[in-house]
C-alpha cells in the first residue's frame, strides 16, 4: 500500500518535471537540478514498483495497461538519457546553438550560397563543367537527410571555388548528423513524455479499482 502512494507521488513528481521544462524563465531552480532529479526518482521508481506487485496473486486488465505504460514511459528515459549522454561530440558542435527545428533552413541557407557561388564562377568564367559536376554530385548533398560521398569533393579537385564549396559541404554533412541524431532523441522523448500523461490519466482508475 505504502508502495502504491509512493509510485503515485513519484509519478506526479515526474510530470512535474516536464512542467517545469516548459518554462526556461520561472525561478523555480535550475533545469539541470531538476533533470537530476527528475533521473533519480526514475531509477528509484523502477525497485519500487518490483517491490509492489511482488506480492500481487492477480493482475488486471487495468494493472497490465499500468505496467505497459511504466515500461515504455521508464524505457524512454533510459534510452533518452542515454542517447543524450552518447551523442557524439563532433556531432553537438555540428549543430552549434542550431534547435532541431531551424536545422533545415540552415541547410536550405547553404544550398542557396553554394548555388550563388557556383553561378557567380559560371558568369565569370563561363566553365558551364563545373555546373554540370555541382547539379550532378554537390547539390544532393546540399539537401535534408543527404548522405554525401567523396565523388562531390573529387569532381571539383580543379576548380578554385573547391575550397569555399567544400567548407558548405562540411557544414551541410555536420548539420544532417546531428539533424538525425536530434530526430530520433526527439521521437524517444515524445514517447517518454506521452507515456508518463499515460500514467497519470490511468492512476487514479486504478486507484478508485482498489
């Protein structure tokens, strides 16, 4: 029974956290204090809730919904905590202070300036192979989720704008690393967050069941 209410109190605590998180500005403490927290009553909830259906001989239709929810709302925790922590390094400098949502208008940016630049370099000296190679090899690269080879790098060897291009191709390959890695810490962390409404909605059915 004590364990019941603690689960219950912890997961009201949890929510709380996401609350929180919503507001950058509140002074209600740190975030980063808040998301230890916020790990630790996650880890502790997991013992605590073996410890309270141990001793249950049955279990409903309503406590396996409960459990179901507990494991992909603890699931994603995990795996969000550990996804952040994991992300690699040259990845998080790739994206710079760029959020998830502005990633694809910074590529659209790039692809803009290496279109202006390589047709600025046809006018000037009307070489129209190197438009050919950039629409052939380069401007693939140049779009969201592209994954570029080194055949965009060897087809501009000879080509004096080689350089400048090669700095947005860079860009352009860091941007899309950490746009999948961001997407798919995102989706994790919808599911975690959906889960933990989850519990909340079914806590007190179970509650008024007992």
């Amino acid at each position: 029974m004590i364990s019941g209410w603690l689960l219950t109190a912890l997961v009201v605590m949890l929510a709380v956290h996401h609350w929180r998180s919503q507001f950058y500005l509140a002074p209600w403490g740190r975030i980063s204090h808040w998301r230890r927290v916020h790990a630790g009553a996650g880890l502790f909830a997991v013992p605590l809730l073996i410890v309270h259906v141990m001793p249950l001989r049955s279990v409903s239709t309503l406590e396996i919904a409960l459990l179901s929810w507990f494991a992909l709302c603890a699931g994603g925790g995990l795996l969000a905590w550990r996804w952040s922590h994991s992300t690699p390094r040259e990845v998080t400098r790739a994206a710079g202070n760029q959020l998830l949502e502005s990633i694809p208008s910074e590529i659209a940016r790039l692809r803009a300036d290496a279109d202006a630049l390589v047709l600025q370099r046809v006018r000037d000296t009307g070489n129209r192979a190197l438009a050919v190679a950039y629409r052939r090899d380069v401007v693939r690269c140049l779009s969201l989720g592209a994954r570029c080879s080194e055949r965009a790098w060897q087809s501009l060897s000879e080509d004096p704008t080689r350089d400048e291009l090669a700095a947005l191709l860079d860009r352009a390959r860091g941007l899309n690393s950490a746009y999948h890695e961001l997407l798919g810490l995102r989706i994790v962390q919808i599911v975690h967050v959906a889960a933990g409404y989850a519990l909340l909605v079914f806590l007190p059915l179970h509650i008024l069941d007992r």
